[in-house]
C-alpha cells in the first residue's frame, strides 16, 4: 500500500480522521477548484488507498473554499504530459469511485459544473450547500462529454430530466437539485459545515463490508434481470458479508439490546 506521506501533493489535500473518514480536498480555489490531470492522479491515488486500506470507511471529496465544488478542467492547464497522461484518466477515476466498496460522498458547495458535475454524479451521496448551482454545459461549446453523466443523470434524475440538462446546457439551483433527486441533503451555506459532518460520521459508524456489498449488489442490478440480481445479492452476503466481525457484532447487539458498534471488518 502506497505511503501517502511520500507523495509530493501539488493538486489536494487529504486527511484521514480516526472515524476512518478519508476527506480529499482539491485545491485550486484560485482556479475555483478546477481540475488537471496532475489532480484527477492525486485523487485517483487516494480513492486507490482507500480500497487498500481497511482503516478508511468513507470518502469524501470537497472543493477548497465555498465557492466552488469543482468548476469543471481546466481549460488552461489540462495539456497532457507525453507518456503520463491522456484523457483516459477521467474514465479510471470514475470507476475507482464506483466500484470502491465503500461510501463516497461528494460535499457540494457553489458550483459544481462539467467534469466537477461528473465528479460528484459518480459519488453515492451527494451533501449540498443552498448555494450550489450545478449541471455540464459543455453542449453549448461543442465539448463533448467523457466522465459519465450519460450512464449516471438519467438513473439520478430520470431520462428525461436527464436530456434536457445535457442537451440544453442548463443547470440546477439548490431546490431544483433536491426536488430532482440530485442532491440527497441540501442544508443553509452556514448549517453545512456542521450537518454535513454528521451525516458523514454516522456512514463511517456503518458496518463498512454490509454497506459495500449494498453498493456492488445496487450497481449490478442496473444492468441485469432480477433472477441474477437476487443470485449476486446471496454471493455478497454468503462471500463476502457472513462472518465478518461486524456481522458478528451486529446479532450480539441484537440479543443484547443495544445499539451496534461497527469496526468496519
């Protein structure tokens, strides 16, 4: 497992709180946290560590600053370095957060737009500020788009809602957000700091294995019939969740009547 304290950060900032709370921050807020590929390798490699490391039990990503989520690439600065880096990089980073066994949350303040929308589409819970403004508008230069939101819009908002934000460019407030279903919680500029961080406590109080096979099991019932759903749904609880501790924890509880107490093995 990669030594995170070795690594020159340039593009982020990290920290790993003893709940197991991994907080990636990025931090461009001069550029209103806009990304380049020495940022998306950064976040890539902390979301790897995260899948490696049994200490980690949720992921968040945030922009620096409350102006800005993430306000898409950088236009000025995503020049690939020959050898290093290509346009694939936006694809790896967006399955690493799917399929990583554990929850992502993306904390939306400002705006959130282009790839930063695709960024916080592809992250399982996304906690909003009421100043947020968020949606691709890259149709209305003629940029195409290569982070996902085709496969994740329309299973967040509805195809249709889905057509229209991508085809017409146009973006969504905080209420809109949360009336679509975008955002799962939106709370005042001044609240958010505070709710937010609960919420997020309470995911890594979670049993962290049972909450990555719901996950898993979610995704790969949207691409198959239910007959193979409910078979892989019995393969993560019999191969994967049985036997933990934290199922273990889970019945002692039960029979003792109080609450869990999770260690995310």
């Amino acid at each position: 497992m990669t030594n995170l304290n070795e690594i020159e950060w340039k593009r982020v900032l990290w920290d790993l709180s003893d709940s197991g709370v991994l907080s990636i921050t990025l931090n461009r807020p001069e550029r209103l946290n806009a990304v380049s590929f020495r940022t998306l390798h950064e976040v890539q490699w902390l979301v790897d560590h995260a899948g490696a490391n049994p200490d980690v039990r949720v992921v968040t990503i945030r922009g620096q600053g409350t102006r800005s989520f993430c306000s898409g690439d950088d236009m000025k600065g995503m020049d690939p370095e020959p050898g290093v880096d290509d346009f694939h990089v936006h694809r790896r980073l967006i399955r690493s957060l799917r399929e990583l066994p554990k929850p992502v949350v993306a904390l939306v303040y400002g705006w959130a737009l282009g790839h930063g929308f695709e960024l916080a589409c592809a992250c399982d819970f996304r906690l909003c500020a009421d100043n947020i403004e968020v949606g691709d508008h890259r149709v209305t230069r003629s940029i195409g788009m290569i982070g996902g939101s085709s496969w994740f819009l329309p299973r967040i908002i509805g195809q249709g809602r889905a057509l229209e934000m991508l085809m017409t460019g146009s973006h969504l407030n905080a209420q809109e957000a949360l009336d679509w279903g975008w955002a799962n919680r939106v709370w005042p500029l001044d609240e958010f700091q505070d709710r937010a961080a609960e919420y997020v406590e309470m995911l890594a109080g979670l049993a962290t294995v049972a909450a990555g096979g719901y996950k898993d099991a979610m995704e790969y019932s949207l691409t198959h019939t239910l007959r193979d759903s409910l078979a892989y749904e019995y393969e993560v609880s019999t191969l994967r969740v049985k036997g933990t501790d934290d199922q273990q924890e889970g019945r002692q509880s039960w029979l003792e009547k109080r609450s869990p107490t999770f260690k995310g093995r």
